[in-house]
C-alpha cells in the first residue's frame, strides 16, 4: 500500500466517524458560522446577530421551569381518524416525525415552578410536524389547563406552530373552540393565562389560543400572523411595510404586551406572576 493510499483511507475513516452533533451551527439570519457549543450555551440564541433560534419543547421546559418539574405523559388520541393520505399516508408521516422526536407529538406539558411561583407550562414543539395543531395537541393543551385548575396556578403557553394539522381536517379545526372554551374555564377561575410567541406562531392557533392570553409575550424577531404575507398581498393588492407579521412590529401596533430576549424570559415570566397570581397556589 503506497503512501497516497494510505492517507486516503485515513481521510475517508475519520470522515465516517460519528459525531454527538456538528461542531458548527450557520445562523440562519446572518448567515455566519457559529461554534455549536456556544450556541447552545447561549441558549440557542446567534451570539453575532442576536437571532433567536427554534428550540425543543424540552429544552423550552428546562429554560423556564425550576428544576424537578413534572412533565404530564402525552394524551392518547384517536390517530388517523380520516384514513388520510396525500403523497404519503398520514400514520407514515406520524412515524417519520416519531422517529425524530421523543415524544409522540407536538404538544408537552411541564408542571413546576418558575423561580418558586407554581405554574404549568405547555409547550408547542415546531419539530413536530411544524407543530400543526390536532387531536393529540388540542387534547394537551386541554390536560395542561386542567392541571393550572387542580392547582390553582398560572397557565403558561409557549406558541409555535404552522397551523392546524389537515390531515386531520375539521376534526383539528374542532380544537380552536375546545383550547378557546378551556382559556374561559380559567378567566372563570381568575387564573392567569399567559402565552409567550416564538417563531413562527400562524394559522389556526393565532387564531384561537395563541390571542386569548392576559399577557402576550413575543421573542425577537418571531413571526406571528394568521394567513401568510405573500397571501395577504395578493388579496389586498398592496405592499406590506417592512417587519409586518414580526414581533417588533406586533408590538408597535398593540398586538403583543412585550417583546423579551430568550435570556430574561423567566426572570420576566416570575416578575409577571407576581403581580397576576393567586395568593395561594399549590
């Protein structure tokens, strides 16, 4: 074997061993190469351009809930009701995101505390089949509102997703009432019901519980809307202004309470519950 050989076969040796993860992550907004463990210890936040990057439902909890939280099991929910097949069956996309995923939908609940205050928390993973809202995230979103009731706690909900989920058809429609009737349940109850937008939030859950909350908090730079910008053009035939549908411009016109950096968002939530929860919470 000459020496060219063997250097080939070193090369191509070290090319096939597995890695925990890449070492390098390329922002996606300013487009530079940032050291993946960097990243991650800025809690998936570009420490060049300040963009904020889309997480996971557990990494969410353990951002915001004290340690020790109780994460609820996933509710099961009757899968492909409509037998429902586009370029591919629905349950093969439902394993294909399994596969990905550790849990068996888009939709986790932790139950704990933020910064000693009690409080429930549910959280949209995006991961999920572009967190698309049906049957098995209505029906979470449903069991975390209960459990703010059984204990007399803030209910807080971190929003992301595409919509609602069409394999599902009216069936997923049939959640923006039940999540809607479940925010009154608590207004009723005088707990408060805080939702934090992060990119994207759009479709059918901006239009049902993604705007009920007391308090709407938005990260930097999330993209929040109903129908799509493009969409929204071609309808009205007019040039949308710079920013529209991004979080900053929500809170210019009124439509988000504050927009928050990832790094002050539980100091900020702890601050909030304060002066909205009960006296007595379990």
């Amino acid at each position: 074997m000459n020496w060219f050989t063997r250097v080939r076969n070193s090369i191509t040796s070290l090319s096939k061993r597995s890695t925990e993860k890449d070492l390098w992550v390329k922002c996606p907004s300013c487009q530079q190469m940032v050291f993946a463990q960097e990243y991650e210890d800025n809690s998936y936040v570009c420490p060049r351009c300040g963009h904020h990057g889309r997480i996971g439902a557990d990494e969410r909890l353990r951002q915001l809930l004290d340690e020790g939280f109780e994460v609820l099991p996933i509710p099961d929910v009757k899968e492909d009701p409509l037998k429902f097949r586009d370029t591919a069956k629905y349950t093969d996309r439902l394993k294909k995101a399994r596969a990905k995923s550790p849990h068996k939908d888009a939709f986790l609940v932790g139950s704990g505390a933020i910064e000693g205050k009690p409080a429930v928390v549910g959280v949209q993973d995006f991961g999920f089949m572009g967190g698309s809202m049906g049957m098995a995230v209505g029906t979470a979103f449903c069991q975390g509102a209960e459990r703010a009731l059984s204990r007399h706690c803030p209910y807080i909900v971190v929003t992301a997703a595409g919509g609602a989920r069409m394999q599902e058809g009216i069936l997923s429609l049939m959640q923006m009432p039940k999540a809607t009737v479940m925010t009154r349940r608590l207004k009723e109850a005088k707990l408060p019901y805080i939702v934090l937008l992060t990119d994207p939030t759009t479709g059918g859950v901006t239009a049902s519980y993604a705007m009920l909350g007391d308090v709407h908090i938005a990260e930097p730079g999330a993209l929040i809307g109903f129908a799509g910008q493009r969409v929204i053009q071609d309808t009205i035939r007019e040039q949308l202004p710079d920013g529209f549908q991004r979080a900053e411009y929500l809170h210019k016109h009124g439509m988000v309470d504050m927009v928050v950096h990832r790094h002050e968002l539980k100091e900020t939530l702890a601050t909030l519950l304060d002066y909205l929860a009960p006296a007595k919470a379990a």
